[in-house]
C-alpha cells in the first residue's frame, strides 16, 4: 500500500479525539465528477487539500471530514487517520472508519483505487477493525457513494485481498532530505519544524534546505534531548524525523 500521511500535506497531528472507529469500513464519494483519472497525481493532492480547507472553512469542522481517501492512481491518502473522531456518516462517527474515493456520480472506479481500498483495508484489519464495509446512504438518506460504488459494496467487489500485501509510507520523502534540497517536501518539512516550535528560527517556509532549516531541525532535535552537534539539522535521518514527529505531538498537544 502507497501511503501519504498527513505530514506529506504539511498537516500536523489532528485536533479530532479518539474514537473506536472498529466496526468497519465506510465509502464516500464527491457530489460531482472531478476527472482525475485522467491528470497527474499532483491534482489529487490538490483535491485532498482543497477538501480540507472546504470542510475547515466552509462548514466549520475542526478537520477534513474523512478518515481516509483513495484516488484514482491508487495511492492512499491519510485524513483524520485511524481511531479518530469523524465528521462524515452522522450515527457512525465513533465507530466506522470514512474511506472516499476520489470520484463522482458518473466515474466508475479504478482498478487502482479499489486495489488501493483493499489494501487499506487489510492494513487496518491488522489494527483491529472490523470486517464491516457499508456505504454513506446505509446511514442517512443520500446518494453517497453512487451506483457504482454502492453496488460494490452490496456485492461484496470491494472486500477480498489485492494481490499487494506490503506498505510503503509516503511520509518517506521527508526522510533523507537535506540541505540543498528544494521543493515541496521541504515545505512540509519546514511546516513540521514550524509546528514543533521553532518557527521563529525557520523564517520564511520557502521550500529551500538553506542554513535556517538546519539550523531549526537541530533545535529541534535538541529539544527533545539529543545531543545536537552541528551539522545533526542537515539530513533528515530517520531518527531526526521520529523526534520531529514527537515535538510535534508534544507542542500539538499542549504538553
């Protein structure tokens, strides 16, 4: 499974509080065709934030509605996350997780992106949850998930394996930056360093791996008790991003 997390979006940890969230999985739709099996990835990242802010600004949310999302080139991606709160099936928010395929009334999905639930699935069923899949209209009256998916639920076209069993994180392009890098991988490393606090040191969140971002990850790595010796802010070692990761959660969080 191709994962991206909510750090690959620049997001830090969600403000949505635990819930069970175990009883199974729960498919959405958009009310609207949106084509994006057709462009590049980069649109459905696009959509993904584009959502969020819709769903933060527009209706008052404390986050994006869904759990998680499956686009049409079959990656995976990560919204409120497993085990919290949602704001996409009244009655079920607690207790069954929110999947939305990025597609609308007249798209049929991608074998990509069933591959993509599937594999989704069997990742969280080794989490605990539960065998369930139900659409949006099993809960409210509405036309979410369309014919398409809706029929797939009832014929059982979304359970079973995809013929993929390993993971792969897409958190992992922030592991291995360095200085010298440009992009936007360098913009969500440099809005986690922001999140942990030392954003007053980072500067201007630009996308360039310059003195300042080094410089604002080794602080950050002092705070959580590393010995940070020059130079330990110019790479994003996978020991650097799980103490990033922890100031973010510990400042995030009030701590």
């Amino acid at each position: 499974m191709q994962l991206e997390t909510r750090a690959s979006f620049g997001w830090g940890p969600t403000s949505a509080p635990y819930a069970p969230c175990d009883q199974g999985l729960v498919v959405h739709y958009d009310g609207s065709d949106q084509g994006l099996a057709g462009k590049s990835h980069q649109a459905c990242r696009q959509y993904w934030k584009n959502t969020r802010k819709f769903h933060m600004n527009s209706r008052g949310w404390a986050d994006i509605a869904y759990a998680f999302a499956v686009c049409p080139h079959g990656i995976v991606m990560e919204g409120r996350g497993w085990q919290r709160q949602q704001a996409a099936q009244p009655g079920g928010n607690s207790t069954w997780t929110s999947v939305t395929f990025m597609s609308g009334p007249s798209e049929a999905p991608t074998r990509a992106q069933i591959n993509a639930f599937k594999q989704l699935r069997a990742w969280l069923r080794g989490k605990g949850l539960g065998a369930g899949i139900r659409g949006h209209r099993d809960f409210i009256s509405t036309s979410c998930p369309g014919e398409k998916l809706y029929a797939l639920v009832k014929n059982g076209g979304l359970a079973g394996a995809s013929g993929k069993g390993s993971t792969t994180v897409k958190e992992d392009p922030l592991i291995g930056l360095k200085k010298g890098d440009k992009g936007e991988a360098v913009k969500a490393l440099q809005k986690l360093i922001d999140y942990a606090g030392r954003g007053k040191e980072l500067g201007e969140v630009d996308g360039d791996y310059g003195p300042k971002t080094a410089e604002a990850l080794r602080l950050v790595r002092k705070d959580m008790g590393s010995e940070a010796k020059p130079g330990y802010g110019d790479e994003v070692t996978g020991w650097a991003y799980a103490q990033l990761m922890a100031a973010v959660a510990r400042r995030q969080g009030g701590k």
